[in-house]
C-alpha cells in the first residue's frame, strides 16, 4: 500500500506537522509528500518517513487557490494511485480534502486523531465524547489529520525529488487571488502547532495579562474560550473549541473556563491538562489531569514566580 500526504509550510519552512503526517502514513505503507506551488521548498523535506516529494510548480496554485490545488493533487494521485491521502485538518485543508474526494469519488474522513496500518481513522465526535473507528470503503482513502495528534518521527531523510507539469482547468480559473494579507504574528508559537497552550476564559474578566505572562514564561500560545472572545477580551481567532481551533498541545492550561463541552472538543486530546478554576464543580475538572480550586488571579502569578525562580 502506498500513501501521499500534502507538505505543510509555515513562514516558507516545513512545518511540523508535514513529519506527523509522514508518520502516520508510514503505517500504510511507502509515503510520498507532495509540495504545491513552488519546487524549490521541496528540498526543506530532510526529515520524516518520506520516500518521495514530488513538487507540483505551478504558479497557478498560488493565483487560484484551492480550485487549482485540487487540479493538482488529482494528478498526483492519476500517477501515483495511492490508497491513503493523508491532510492536515485546517479550514484549507478541510475544504481541499472534500472538494478532492467529489473530485475522485472517494470517501472522506475528517479530523481524525489517529491512523492505524488498515487506514483506520479515529475520531473524536460529539464535542469529543464519542470516540469513532471508520474507514473508507470506496476510493482513495482522503484522511484530514489533526495537528499535534501524534509524536513525529524526526529520522533525517532523503528522499527522491520529481516534478509534475499539472495544468489548471478552465473551470479552477474562474476565481483568482488577487492579493492576500499574511495574518499578524507576535512572537508567540502558532496555536495549532504550539506545544504548550494557556487558554483563558470568562473567569478573567478580560484581563488576559496573568494568562499571557503565564504563556510567555513556558514558550506556549494563547487561547481562549468562545465566552471571552464573544465579549471581545481576545481575538476569535485564538478560539478554542468545537467552532474554534483545535488543538492537541503537550501541556494546555485552563484558566477561569468552565468546560462546557464545545470548548473540550477543541483540547481534550491534549496529552496533559491543568485546569484552574474558583469552582470546585467546574466540568473541565472532569477532564483534567491536575486542578487548582482557586483564583486565576492569585495561582498564575504565584505560578509564575515558581518558574522564574526554577529558571533563575
């Protein structure tokens, strides 16, 4: 069995996620990466269970977006005839996976958590209380992937690098990129990628400062509750949860969020989680690792000198 997976890249480097992807789809079989847009970043792939890149330079996904790069991935698959795609699982790739699915007939499973050697994805549905085995039965097996949802293999690598002329057709073309606006950063790690989340929530009353200096101190992101970005006190786009971002970090910690269950759907996955809460009764006690019954305002900055006294 062979599988494809589709290279990540952030501010023009692989990204982490591409070597989860590589280590997922090694379980199927030999895994080949695909590079949309520009040959040249297929030489950052130096890392991870990958046999083969191929590099798909057409300008064209760059103008016409995820028309274009369906165009492209189906010619991947027209030469490879893979049995597992394997996706990241953002809003993009969400969009790419299921237009390509109409595309090649085939089944399509999102926001998988796991892939077994069978192609067997797990998911975790209703606001993550239900856990789900399913596989597809039809087609190419099309997988969108959570990132964070696995350690990565790391191995260094070098695998063979070939291209492919794939041509955009009329019907891609009918709507063009005109200009974009790379987001604003800080200096902070990207949310979905990040190993350590600090997410705060009602319980700040919009005083994010303990939250942030919290994060800063442990070289995590930032997120929030849908509560405190629907009143304004941090962006949507730091959301976590069931209409948010999801994510899977090493370490995320809960402060002043109650738990309702759309905001555990988006971090429950996450391999350790501390939750910090004036109430005892608070639902994310139920799935946190360690609880703190207290003020977020009194726990973080003594936790906070804890860690510059360790660091010191």
């Amino acid at each position: 069995m062979s599988a494809v997976i589709l290279a990540e890249f952030s501010d023009g480097k692989v990204s982490k996620t591409t070597a989860e992807l590589a280590t997922l789809a090694a379980r199927t079989g030999d895994v080949t990466a695909v590079v949309l847009g520009n040959s040249q970043m297929a030489a950052q792939i130096l890392a991870g269970p990958i046999k083969k890149v191929i590099a798909v330079d057409n300008a064209d996904v760059l103008a016409y977006g995820v028309a274009a790069a369906v165009d492209a991935l189906a010619a991947v698959i027209a030469q490879e005839s893979p049995k597992v795609l394997l996706i990241a699982s953002s809003a993009f790739g969400k969009e790419l996976a299921g237009r390509l699915a109409v595309r090649t007939n085939s089944g399509l499973i999102t926001d998988a958590v796991d892939v077994a050697a069978d192609a067997t994805a797990t998911q975790l549905v209703f606001g993550g209380s239900t856990t789900v085995h399913s596989k597809v039965s039809h087609g190419i097996s099309i997988i969108t992937v959570r990132p964070n949802s696995v350690d990565p293999d790391l191995t260094p690598a070098t695998p063979e690098v070939s291209t492919l002329t794939s041509p955009t057709s009329a019907t891609s073309q009918l709507a063009k990129i005109t200009s974009t606006q790379a987001p604003v950063k800080g200096g902070r790690p990207e949310l979905t990628e990040a190993q350590i989340v600090v997410s705060g929530g009602r319980g700040t009353n919009g005083d994010f400062t303990p939250v942030e200096t919290f994060a800063d101190l442990l070289g995590g992101a930032v997120g929030a509750s849908r509560a405190a970005t629907d009143a304004g006190w941090y962006p949507h786009s730091m959301q976590v949860g069931q209409t948010g971002k999801t994510v899977s970090p090493q370490l995320y910690v809960a402060c002043g969020i109650s738990g309702a269950i759309q905001h555990r759907a988006g971090m429950q996955t996450s391999k350790v989680i501390v939750a910090i809460n004036k109430d005892p009764e608070a639902p994310i006690f139920e799935v946190a690792d360690f609880g703190v019954v207290g003020d977020l305002f009194a726990v973080l900055p003594q936790a906070s000198e804890g860690i510059k006294a360790r660091k010191s």
